[in-house]
C-alpha cells in the first residue's frame, strides 16, 4: 500500500461517500455489468388477469410453459390476484402501513406461486423463495430448466409509502423486472388478458415508457413503477405484453415474436 496509513487501501472511491453520484460515476460506468444469467427468460403471470381465471385460463398458459421448458431457461414469476386486494382493503380500513400492506400482498402472490410450481412438479419445478431465488437460482435451473417464485419484491416493512395513498408501489411487476435485470435476463414478457397497451379498442404495437408515464391519469397492463424502473435498468431495456388468453401467443413472444405491446425504455 502506498498510503501511509495501515490501514488505508487504495481505490478509486478512497476516501469518498457513495452517496456523491458525482464520485461513483466515473468509477460505476469504467467497465460493463456482467450478465450472470444470458439465457433466461423472465415470465410474469399477472394473479388477477391469469392466476384468477382458474383452469380454463392458466392451465393453457402452463401447458405453453411446460412446452417452452424444452429449450429454454424460465423464471416464472406469480402475481397477487382479488383476495390480495381483499386483504389490503382490510388492512387500509385498519390504518394499517404501507409496509404491512406489502407483506400482506406479497403472500398471496406466494401463495399463487406454489399452485403455479405443483402444476410443474412433474417437469421438476418447484417454488423458491425470495432468499432463494436471489441466491441460488442459477443451480436449480440446473435440475431444471424452469423455477417458480413471487414476483413481489422483499421489501417487506421497509417498503417507501407513496406520495399519495398507502398502496404499496412496488408490487410484481416492479420486483420482476428487478430480478430479470440483477441476472441479466434475454428477455422480460408479461402475461395478461389483454393484447397490450390499449390505445382505444386497438393494442398498441410499441410504445415508451416516458410516452406511457406522460400521461399521468392512464392506468395500464403493467404497474407504473415498473415503467419508472426500465428507464433505470442495465440490462432489461424492453419488455413484452401479451395475451395470455389467446391460446400461442406466449409461446411466439418467447419465441422472439412480436405479438403484443413492446414498451422500451
């Protein structure tokens, strides 16, 4: 060490609080962020639009996985779904908090995340958890070319409250994209009962997320802070939605096939 203090170590961020953007930048940005996972396909399966309809709904959407996990890698993320707005209308009514509020949600869509993995049992999926899937994803995909897990992110009791309301921001949307983006996934396609971003009667074949967050009064297929977050991304720089209702239509976008709305960042 060239420093005269013992115990001082020299790098580029010496001496200097991680909390100046203006300091960490120039070392962030020096070399690319590795992609851990290239080969994984990210799936969201929305728990009101999907997981709610029952058989007739997602068992073909899970037939179309099933089939899929022949040549590719899946990460199968669940939704929450109508008993999860249930419990936060419950919980709003007894002023309960925004991080209470996440947690309720978030075992929901656990709980749909288990129903999703028993129907994949037979292929060797199963459902991991948050500490799971943040940790070893990568050797249970090699038992199996597809996992399960909820799709909320854990923040749990240290969920920020919005700006307005309690209903915590970050639910499955955001905490997928999360996910696909810290493994470096190839792609992020969300599951709905719609043909995409509707613009009147008719879907939307593109669009951005600065168009979408423009218009602050829309309400759309996927979550507003997921649209905040792909702006932010380093590796997830668009995603697909598609009708998952519309027998084929997710095997084609997973494919590589446009079929729904593609929104970039």
């Amino acid at each position: 060490m060239s420093s005269t203090y013992a115990k001082d170590v020299d790098s580029a961020l010496m001496r200097q609080t991680l909390l100046d953007r203006s300091q960490v930048r120039p070392v962030d940005q020096q070399q690319p962020v590795i992609r851990m996972l290239p080969m994984l396909d990210v799936v969201v399966l929305g728990g009101r639009s999907i997981i709610d309809g029952g058989r007739g709904v997602l068992l073909p959407v899970v037939d179309e996985l099933r089939a899929a996990m022949a040549d590719r890698k899946l990460l199968i993320c669940t939704g929450a779904g109508i008993r999860a707005r249930h419990v936060m209308g419950v919980g709003l009514d007894l002023g309960l908090p925004t991080g209470a509020l996440a947690e309720l949600a978030g075992c929901e869509a656990e709980q749909n995340g288990h129903m999703v993995a028993a129907l994949l049992a037979e292929q060797g999926v199963a459902y991991l958890g948050h500490e799971t899937v943040g940790t070893q994803l990568p050797v249970h995909l090699a038992a199996s070319n597809a996992m399960v897990t909820n799709g909320f992110p854990p923040y749990g009791v240290h969920e920020f409250p919005p700006a307005v309301g309690k209903i915590p921001p970050h639910r499955t949307d955001a905490g997928s994209l999360l996910l696909a983006d810290a493994y470096g996934a190839r792609s992020l396609t969300y599951v709905r009962d719609v043909d995409g971003v509707l613009d009147g009667a008719a879907p939307r074949p593109t669009a951005t997320a600065s168009e979408l967050l423009a218009d602050e009064s829309a309400t759309y297929p996927v979550d507003r802070a997921a649209l905040e977050l792909l702006g932010r991304a380093k590796h997830v720089r668009q995603f697909q939605i598609v009708n998952g209702t519309v027998s084929g239509t997710l095997t084609r976008a997973l494919a590589g096939e446009h079929v729904g709305t593609i929104v970039t960042a």
